[in-house]
C-alpha cells in the first residue's frame, strides 16, 4: 500500500468542503496511514468529529483540555507523532492565522509546532481566492517550504463559479502518495505507457474491440508519475482521466493511430510499458456508411494489424521494453514464449479465469517474468497498488 504505515496528521478548518475530508480519511487509511485528525471548533458545524473519529480510528484533537477527563491534550505529542501534515480544507481565515503565525486553537498550536513537511489545501469564494492577501497568503506559506495544493475550479457553494473549491480527496492523496512514493531512480526518466483497448472501425458506427478499460496502464501511469518520472501514457478508448502534472495524455482509438504516437515519442524515452489490449486485426475496409441489415450473413475481412510492442523492441536503442500478456490457458508458458519472440526485459501475466484479475476489475493479480527466467508472484490487490509494486521490482532489476 502506497502510504503503509505512514502518520498523517488531517487538519481540518470550517469551511464547507470539510465534508470531503470523511472520503479523504477513508481513502488514507485504504492505503495503510495511521491516521490522526484536528479540527477547529468552527469546522464541527460541517463534519462532526465522531465522523473523523470513526473513519480514522483515533481520536480527534479539537481543544488543549478536556473538562469532562481533566486531560490535557499535548499539542507539541501530535506534531512531533506526524511524518507530514495536511490542513484541508483552509479558509481564508484559517490561512491568514497560519502565514502570520496566530495560535488561538489547538489545531494551530500543533502547526506551528510541526517539524515535518506541510501540505495545504485552501478553500474559499472566488473573490476571496483572488484577493491579493490570500495570493500573498498562500505565498508566504510556500516561502516556508510548505506544499499548496491549489484550488480547483466550478461551481462554489456561493453559487458563483471559479477558483476556489478545494482540491478533491482523490487529488489530496496523490500530493501525499507523490511525496512519500518518490524515488531519485524515477526522476529525469521518461516512459510511454500504453492504456486500454483499440477500437478498429467496421463502418462509421460499428467497431471491434475489447473489455480493457485502461485501469492498469492508468495506474501504471500514475505511479510511475508519483515516482518522479515523466509519463507519455498512450491511451485508446476509455473514460478514465488523470490530473497529475507529469503525464501527457495521448489519445488514440486504433491500433495503427497507436502505434503512430509510440513510434512519435520512442526517441524521447527510456522505458516503454506496454499494457493496452491491441486488437490483433483490424477489418481490411471500413465501409464508409453504416452497414445494412439487408443479408442474413456478413463476412468482414480482417486484416492483421502490427505489433507494437515488437515494433518497439525492435527499435530500441537503450529503452528498457516491458509487455503485458493475457492469458486464458498455459499462461506461464506463453507470456515466457511472448517475452523471448519480442526480446522483451520483462513481461507482465494476467492469467484470466481467477476471480478479480485481469479485464476491467480494480484489482489484479499478476506475475512478473524477467528475460532472466526470475519470477516474482503479486497477489490479488488493487491495480493501484499492484502499479507501485511493478514499478520498485522492474526498477530494482532492469538495471542490474
Ligand atoms: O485495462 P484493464 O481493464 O485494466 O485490463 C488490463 C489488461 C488485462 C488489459 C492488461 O493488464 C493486459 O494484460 N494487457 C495486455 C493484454 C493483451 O492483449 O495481451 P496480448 O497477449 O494480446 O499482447 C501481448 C503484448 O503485446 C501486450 O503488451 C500488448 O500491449 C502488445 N501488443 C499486442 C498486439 C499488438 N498488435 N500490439 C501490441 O503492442
């Protein structure tokens, strides 16, 4: 799990999107946090802190002392507890206390003793977002090597629309995976990765396909990415999006446009992961109009497509070239077989047929084969996670 074991303290202020920080706490403690919240008085109007309580299996720090215990709660104790802190949502109030350093609650008595790194994710109306003391607000916390993970924008609570609204969960967790998951072996590497099915066009409305939804060469993406590296993710049709920085996203729907942009960028890389689901043929015309229902049957002719994957290898120079291989019998036997005919560093089997595994689950089970002949087994666990393992084991081996 990509922050196992990691202490996250979550700081949460009174603005209305504190809402989300129920999902943000939940999607922490998926990837193995140990986590621990604060609040301030303000922001138990918009989420109760037996919510955060519950979802993160810790008490909640709201004041110094406790009438109804006589306990005292000993601010310095939870930030010196904290590998990073996270305050979202931060209203502009709450951010104009952290730049100038007020320490009226006990949320920002334990900031200002933190001693580790700070990631702030401020919220608030368009106008307030625009008003040269947030920018110069949010500038100063920068200036002290904190993280600001900007606002995003649509609609506001307001009723206006614009900056303002606070980066969502999902993007929370990806500033936090991208900090603890760097690795300096990532970082200056360039990797295409390709992503999800090809459509091949029988006439303007009928195509040949398959069940890949790009979870995978998603994830693939993304962590490498969260690792440092630069990402080039080659992707055919699926409804997946990613925000992260550090990918460019390539769009194609066949696998002739796929193999055009790979061959585009294939100077500019060194890894290619190539994880999409590739029709093998493609029909030899696609009819301009639609096809009508006239005959009882129709025969297509197909015609087969290249191989990518093969093209790549073939036209390497010092890239480091993996595949992926489904596989519904012998799978072993096969993807060995895959991984020598394309002279592949590694291949990736996917063996269909167990539960969860393989064409549009989100999690996967896989084995990793080296041209060496070392195998090392995954178990079943979200795609996710499953990208973040590959990543470490073909970095820990491709370069040996
Ligand atoms: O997208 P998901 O729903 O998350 O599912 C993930 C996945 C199962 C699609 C993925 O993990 C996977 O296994 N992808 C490869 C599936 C496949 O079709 O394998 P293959 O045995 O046909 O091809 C072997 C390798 O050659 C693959 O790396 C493939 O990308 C590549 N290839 C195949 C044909 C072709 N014309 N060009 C290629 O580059």
């Amino acid at each position: 799990m990509s922050l196992e074991g990691k202490r996250i303290l979550v700081g949460v202020t009174g603005g209305i999107a504190a809402y989300k920080m129920a999902t943000f706490v939940r999607l922490l403690k998926k990837q193995g946090a140990e986590v621990r919240c604060m609040m301030t008085p303000a922001s138990s109007d918009f989420i109760t802190p037996l919510t955060l309580s519950t979802l993160s299996g810790s008490p909640v720090g709201i004041d110094f002392y406790n009438p109804k215990t006589g306990e005292w709660t000993n601010h310095v104790e939870w930030a010196l507890w904290a590998d990073v802190m996270i305050f979202a949502p931060v209203t502009a109030s709450s951010l104009a206390k952290m730049a100038h350093g007020f320490s009226d609650n006990f949320l920002m008595a334990t900031y200002l003793s933190a001693k580790c790194p700070v990631f702030v994710a401020p919220a608030m109306d368009l106008d307030m977002y625009q008003h040269p003391t947030t920018k110069a607000n949010l500038d100063r916390l920068e200036s002290f090597g904190y993280t600001v993970i900007p606002a995003e924008s649509g609609f506001l609570a307001s009723g206006l629309e614009g900056q303002g609204r606070m980066a969502e969960p999902e993007v929370l967790l990806r500033y936090l995976q991208d900090h603890f998951q760097y690795d300096a072996r990532f970082s200056g590497k360039t990797i295409v990765i390709t992503a999800g099915p090809t459509y091949e066009a029988i006439d303007p409305v009928r195509f040949i396909g398959n069940h890949s939804s790009g979870k995978m060469g998603f994830s693939l993406a993304e962590a490498a990415a969260s690792k440092g590296a630069e990402v080039i993710l080659v992707s055919g049709p699926t409804h997946l999006k990613t925000s992260h920085e550090k990918i460019r996203v390539v769009r194609v729907t066949s696998a002739l446009q796929m193999l055009e942009a790979v061959q585009h960028h294939w100077d500019q890389v060194d890894w290619g992961i190539f994880a999409s689901a590739v029709a093998d043929y493609r029909p030899t015309v696609a009819a301009d109009q639609k096809i009508k229902k006239t005959a009882e049957t129709l025969h297509i002719d197909l015609e087969k497509n290249p191989d990518i994957l093969s093209w790549a290898s073939a036209n390497r120079t010092a890239q480091k070239v993996v595949g992926f291989a489904l596989e519904t019998q012998n799978g072993l036997e096969y993807a060995q077989g895959k991984l020598e005919k394309k002279k592949l560093d590694a291949i990736v089997l996917n063996e269909m047929g167990e539960p969860g595994v393989g064409f549009g689950t989100d999690t996967n089970s896989v084995k990793l084969i080296f041209k060496s002949n070392k195998i090392r087994s995954f178990e079943l666990q979200s795609k996710q996670e499953l990208a973040f393992s590959l990543l470490n084991e073909l970095m820990n081996n491709l370069y040996e």
